[in-house]
C-alpha cells in the first residue's frame, strides 16, 4: 500500500490496517498534537489518535488517490524531522 511505504520512509511505526480506509501509525513524539502541527506545517491532514481512544497516535486516511499519497511523502518526513 501506498500509505505504508510513505510512512516507513518517514520511519513511522504502524500496524497494517484491515478493511479499514485509515492508518493509526505511532506519533514519532508523545504528544501527537505536536506531531499533527508539524504535519498541518507541512499541508498534511492529519487528527489526533487521543480522539479516538489512542492518545500517542495519529489517524491518517488514505482513501484519496495514490498520486495524492505519494505527493505528501517527503511532507511526512518533514514533519518527523522537525520533531526529532
């Protein structure tokens, strides 16, 4: 999946979704607010796990075209490296 390889090219951690239109990978930081900052910075969209019971996580949906995936890749990465 195109999603996957995005985020471990940015060096995410996640788990393969089943069925589902949406990722919930592993912020990079704590506090994922911080995390969907940096990716708002960077014109990614992006909501907080805590949301959703999963506070340290992020909720990404990938039911967008593959062109639209792969134009966010080097986003993600931007984000991650602000973080570190």
């Amino acid at each position: 999946a195109a999603m996957a390889d995005v985020l471990t090219d940015a060096g995410i951690e996640f788990t393969m979704p089943r069925g589902a239109f949406y990722f919930f990978p592993k912020s990079p930081v704590a506090d994922e607010a911080a995390f969907i900052q940096a990716l708002v910075e960077e014109r990614v969209l992006a909501v907080p796990g805590r949301g959703f019971g999963c506070p340290g996580y992020a909720r990404f949906a990938f039911c967008v075209d593959t062109k639209v995936i792969e134009g966010a890749r080097q986003s993600i990465k931007n984000a991650v490296k602000k973080l570190k």
